[in-house]
C-alpha cells in the first residue's frame, strides 16, 4: 500500500450510510466503527430507522475521531447513498466539501438536489450485487469498498473485518461479501481512489485498548458486576438490548434473565424475585413503564429493593418507537397513586451507564426502594467507544439483611421496624425467626395491615426518611467549563456530548458558558440548584414538548427567573449546530429586551 503524506490526518469524520430499511445501513456503520476502534481511534455512531423490519428510510451514522466526542457533529463529510430518498432525506446535513457516494442503479441524480461543490460517486451497486450474485442485498458491501478506501482504510483490514462480520453465518455468506467488497475495491480503482489514496491518512497507532458499546450493554454488565442475578422484562424498543446481553451473559454468573409475556408479569416477577433476597431490575420503554406503575407502587409500599431502566422513546402512547425523547421524567419521578420513596439516576455517556448501574444496584439493596435509571433512545442504542470499565473500583454494597445467627439474638423480629434512618433489616424467606408478610396495604412494624391513623405517619414518615439519608451518598453531577461563566448549561441523556460540542462553538463566538450534567435528579441534590444560583442565565435542554427537567428544577426551588427552556420534539436528536442556533436566538432575544428597557427608560 502507498501512501501520499500530502493527505491530511484523519482527526474528525462523519459517514452517514443510508437508504430503505434491510438494506444493511447499519452494518456497513458498524464494521466502519470496528476498523476505526482497531486504528486507535474513538467512534460513535447513531441509527434512524422505522418502526419496521423492512422498507422505509434508514440511516446509521458513524463518527471517527481523535479525543473525545459523545455525539455525532451538525455536518456529515460522506453520505452513502442507496437511493435517491436517502440523498433527499440527508443532503441538508452536507456541505460543500461533502463527498456522496450514489447508487444509481436507478438512474442519475437529479441535479439540484446537493450543495455546490459535493463531490459525486457514482455506480450501480444494486445492479452489479443482481448480475454478480443474484441479490441485491449484496449492494452495501460493494459500496463499502470504495467509502473504506475514500477514509484511508487498508483493504487487508477490511477482508479481515468481513471475515469477523460473516464467518459466523456461514461459508457461503463470507464468501459472497467478500466477493462484493472485492467488486467495491476495483470499481474504487475505476473511479481513481487507489488504495493509499483516499482523502484521508491514518495515523495508525497502538491503539489504547477500547471498548465498543451501547448504552442498554453497559446498563447490563453494570448490574452484572454490582452482583445482580436476576432479570425479567419483555421486549420492547429502544431497551431490549438490556434483555438481550443478560439473557447471553447472566446465566455465566449464576442469574437468571427471562422474558415473560409482559410488562405486567415482568414487574411482578421482579418483585417476587427481589423478595428472596436476589438483586434484581427490569428495563422497559414508556407504553411498558406505563403498565408497571403499579407494581412500581407496591416495591415502594413493601420496601422491595429494585432496579428499574427506563429507555425513553417518543411518546405518548405506542408514539414513536424508535426516535429518542426524554419525557418520562414527570412519570418517573411523581408517577404511581399515593406517595413513595424513589430515586432516579441519569447517566449521560456509555461509560455513564456502566457505572450509574452499579450505583442503582446498590443503592436499590441499601435503601429497599424502586431506583429508576433514566436512559433515551440515542444513549440506549447509539454505540461508542469506552476505555475499559475499572472493576477494581467497583463495590458491592450490602443492604441490612439478618442471618439466622442475627435473627436469633432478636427478641422479635420486625421486617418493618421503626429506625432512625429509616431503612429496616430483612431475612431471606425461609430464615428460622424471620418470617414477615409483605402487602401493598399500609401495614405496621410486622407487616400486618394497618389504617391506624397513628402508624400511618410514622411508616410515612420512616419511608421517606430513607430518601433524606440516601442524599448523602448519591452521585452528583459533573461540572465542564469556567466556573464563574454567566451562561449555564443543564442536560441529562444523550444532551451530554451535544452540549459539550456546542459550548466549544459558542466559546469561538465569544461566549464563555459552563455546564452541570446532573447525574440524580430525585431526590435533587444541593449541588444542581447551587449551579444554577451562581449563574446569570441557565439555559435546560429538553427533550420533550413540555420541558420537564426546567419545570422539575424550578418546581424544587431553582429560580425561574434564571432558567430559559430550550425545547425540541420532532423525533430528531439534537445536534451540536442546532442547538447553538437556538442558544444565539435567545441571546439576540435577551440583547434586543434590554435595548428596549434602555430607550424606555
């Protein structure tokens, strides 16, 4: 392989693959990815898919880069297109040093449809996959060759990421790709893209080790590691990846993950399970969070430990499976009849995930109450690379659970004994001394039901004392930027990453911003509202039409008066550019009030 040093390095690139659904978008992304990570780079990438297994646009995204990103950026340097609908529905995200590599299997583009001065590729990927190998479904592998070769990629290492792809399905699968990548390459060579020759150059080094990870993975080897061993859910988009890795990786350790007919069973199950003293959780997405409340309700009354994760989509009812949202947050957090002890986390990164994991897992057994760990659809499913996940630093934390020996020094034993920090002792069921009933009705120190007006504050009271005693210990949120900044940033989820890009192109403009991504916001910590108080302006990004998380800040005490609501709810994630726009709109917004205030006075 030759190599022109002329080529500048490749340090930041975005790859949007696309065309109908099945049409393989998302495995070229991911092989993509594969061979970046393996050339010691950082990727992430992001799907776009319909509710459908066939058909309709879809798109995955992947971005290669040196340092550290979260998110995908506002402009794609090359769109893969397998149609003419995928160029319609993705040439605004170019510009005009974009290169499209068209299939045009169907006829010519239609001029007008890029921005001047894309630079165009094109060939007939659909009808060389039909005469070659009578099927079209070999048209993205094609395709492949030439983007590996315009991004600088060996096409030694693109056979062996083939290979790792395909050899799992068969010999004759492997076969036929990699015939199909061999087609790519030498259509590349007809188009002028020799091998070394691309736009880029790699600076292969060797490569820090790096993991290649969805958020729904890392929710599961978090629980895994914090000593989970039971899981029930019922499939349902964008969680079922949770279900998925445990039902491959939990019965090694001993657990168990099984999928039950739905979300009514799966909640009670958990319930059940956690009762014998196994550390349990559940994932689900709205329509499933919906139907648990109120089994979420009775793990609150009888102070059952469990982990629920909640991967939001958009809603309300069957909504918008497969686009992210962040609007369960008012469920999550006051959802269920009556009043009870909860805690909700929200990691905002992959690695995020891993740990806020371990931290819901212990905290659900320490406390003996539903944690909820707020996840969307982009942190769910989007895929990043992560350094290693540090399990020496990871603790398991017991809850106050008796053994016989323990049990035996007791005068009686009382599951639900009045405490000063609230939280009682348990007993596996079966430990001699320590039998208890659980219910759902109100009940007194043993478990008995009970309306005694009396007892009824008291195990209120010693519920809820719980939450104050849990604030010591729950994560906060991280800081990024000048502390003493007038403009603020609050964002949760996949805002991370958006939010970090954004600040590096407002700073260019001359805007000096800082951000506090909250990693709990219930019970909400002293140190999210102390942000707030320290800055002129707080601008909240939500994901979702009502803006939830501005209105669950000012509803604990933020000032209103700071807090500017930034909005968006059509199905898209947000994109650094986007929401610098926005920013620049109520920063325009603010100078023009004041210049009014000036002449008015």
């Amino acid at each position: 392989m030759t190599s022109n040093n002329s080529q500048p390095v490749l340090e930041d690139v975005s790859v949007i693959v696309a065309g109908q659904g099945g049409d393989g978008s998302l495995t070229v992304v991911t092989m993509l990815a594969d061979l970046f990570r393996n050339s010691g780079l950082n990727v992430y990438t992001e799907r776009d898919v319909l509710s459908r297994i066939r058909g309709g646009h879809a798109a995955a995204t992947m971005r290669a880069f040196t340092g550290e990103r979260y998110c995908i950026g506002s402009h794609i340097d090359i769109l893969v297109a397998l149609d003419q609908e995928a160029v319609e529905k993705n040439a605004h995200q170019l510009n005009p040093n974009s290169i499209v590599i068209f299939d045009d299997s169907g006829g010519p583009l239609p001029s007008g449809l890029l921005p001047e001065g894309t630079k165009l590729y094109a060939a007939p990927f659909n009808r060389i996959a039909m005469r070659t190998m009578r099927r079209e479904l070999y048209k993205n592998s094609i395709a492949f060759g030439i983007v590996g070769r315009l991004l600088g990629l060996e096409d030694e290492a693109m056979r062996r990421t083939f290979t790792k792809r395909f050899q799992r399905r068969g010999q004759i699968i492997l076969d036929y790709n990699l015939e199909a990548l061999e087609l790519g390459l030498h259509l590349a060579d007809e188009m002028g893209i020799k091998a070394g020759e691309g736009i880029y150059r790699i600076e292969h080094t060797d490569p820090e080790e790096h993991l290649l990870i969805m958020g729904n993975e890392s929710i599961a080897f978090g629980f895994m590691v914090a000593g989970g061993r039971f899981f029930t859910g019922y499939p349902i988009t964008p969680s079922t990846e949770v279900l998925e890795t445990l039902q491959k990786w939990l019965p090694r350790c001993g657990g168990v993950a099984r999928q039950t007919e739905d979300e009514l069973a799966g909640i009670n199950m958990a319930i059940g399970a956690a009762l014998t003293g196994v550390r349990t959780m559940t994932a689900t997405s709205g329509p499933g969070f919906s139907l648990m409340q109120e089994g979420i309700g009775h793990a609150g009354s009888a102070e059952v430990p469990l982990v629920i994760v909640d991967c939001q989509r958009s809603g309300p009812s069957t909504g918008m499976p497969t686009k992210p949202e962040q609007s369960d947050l008012n469920i999550m957090v006051f959802g269920g009849h009556g009043d009870y002890p909860r805690i909700v986390l929200t990691p905002g990164h992959p690695d995020d995930c891993f740990y806020l994991a371990v931290d819901a897992t212990n905290l659900a057994d320490k406390y003996q109450c539903p944690v909820f760990i707020a996840m969307d659809q982009a942190l769910s499913q989007n895929i990043a690379t992560v350094k290693p996940f540090k399990l020496d630093e990871v603790t398991v934390e017991p809850g106050k659970r008796l053994n016989e020996e323990e049990v035996a020094k007791l005068d009686t034993y009382k599951r639900y004994e009045f405490t000063e920090d609230g939280v009682s002792s348990f007993t596996v069921p079966g430990t001699p001394g320590g039998m208890s009933l659980v219910t759902g009705n109100e009940h007194d120190e043993f478990g008995l039901v009970s309306t005694d007006p009396a007892n009824r504050i008291k195990m209120m009271d010693k519920r809820f004392r719980k939450i104050e005693e849990a604030k010591k210990e729950l994560p906060k949120g991280r800081h990024f930027g000048d502390p003493d900044a007038p403009i603020g940033f609050i964002g949760i989820g996949m805002m991370y990453g958006v939010i970090l890009e954004a600040m590096e192109e407002l700073e260019e403009q001359g805007f000096n911003t800082q951000y506090l991504q909250p990693r709990t916001i219930w019970p909400m910590l002293d140190d999210v509202l102390e942000f707030i108080d320290r800055c002129d302006r707080v601008y909240v990004v939500d994901l979702n039409a009502q803006g939830q998380l501005a209105h669950l800040l000012m509803h604990q005490g933020a000032d209103s008066n700071k807090i500017i609501s930034i909005l968006r709810y059509d199905g898209l994630p947000y994109r650094p550019g986007y929401l610098v726009n926005q920013i620049l709109e109520q920063e325009e917004k603010l100078i023009n009030g004041k210049k009014k205030e000036a002449k008015a006075q």
